[in-house]
C-alpha cells in the first residue's frame, strides 16, 4: 500500500465535505498538473492519504482512502485529466501543521516541504509514520 497527500483550499472543499460524501466517497477532480495526476495514475484502491487544507490554515486534518482508481475527470471534456476518488476514513487526533512538518528534522525530505504547491503528492512509509506520531496517533 502507498500513502499520499492531498491538498485542497477548505473553503472550496474541506475535511466536513469529504467526511458527508460518506463511504462513496468523491472525485478528487480539478486538478490541472501533470505531475499530481500522474501520481494519481499510480494510486490503487485502498491506498492512504492525509487531507491537508492549504491557504490559511496549512494543516494535516484527516486521513483518506482511495475507492476507485483513475477515470476521467468528470469536470472537463479534456482527456489528459483524470482523477481517482477518495473516501474519509477519520480526522487524526491532533492536527498536524505544516511549521510542525518543517521544525521535525526527520521530515525535511517530505515533498510538502520541498514543494508545497503539488496539490497530490506521494508520502514515505517513515513519513507517514512519523505525521502520525506527530498527530498523537498510531497506524
């Protein structure tokens, strides 16, 4: 199983709006970089993500599940953009902070510290290991 990030600005589509689109989950649709839907291209069902909202609050909130493999994204008619769909699997314990991420040391290779505007982004093992330590959880 891989583990992942997503992004998203919570004003447009935050962790309540995940979380009420309930086990069916949604469409991790708009998104218009090659790099972040080849990521997509890699993902398969069951595998992990952390919700991360952007802009202002710039924090880990929740934990996904991806629940159906790439298709073609239903908000426009270009076929180079896909999408996968993700499920709400919980909020984590305690949010965990992008200052957080970037004052652990052992996370100073993390994409989202490297580049934090790739809206999907893979995660390490270690690195998931270590966001949920930091967020008061186990896996």
């Amino acid at each position: 199983m891989a583990h992942w990030l997503f992004k998203t600005e919570p004003n447009t589509w935050g962790w309540d709006d995940q979380v009420a689109k309930g086990d069916t989950g949604e469409e991790w649709d708009g998104v218009r970089n090659y790099q972040a839907r080849n990521f997509m291209r890699e993902m398969k069902l069951g595998d992990l993500g952390f919700f991360y909202h952007s802009v202002n609050e710039k924090r880990i909130v929740g934990i996904t599940e991806v629940c159906a493999e790439i298709h073609p994204d239903s908000t426009t008619d270009d076929p180079r953009w896909e999408c996968v769909d993700i499920r709400a699997v919980r909020a984590v314990k305690n949010p965990v902070t992008l200052d957080m991420i970037k004052e652990d040391p052992r996370l100073a290779e993390m994409v989202l510290v490297k580049n934090s505007r790739l809206s999907v982004q893979p995660v390490t093992p270690d690195e998931w290991n270590i966001v949920l330590e930091l967020a008061g959880e186990k896996e």
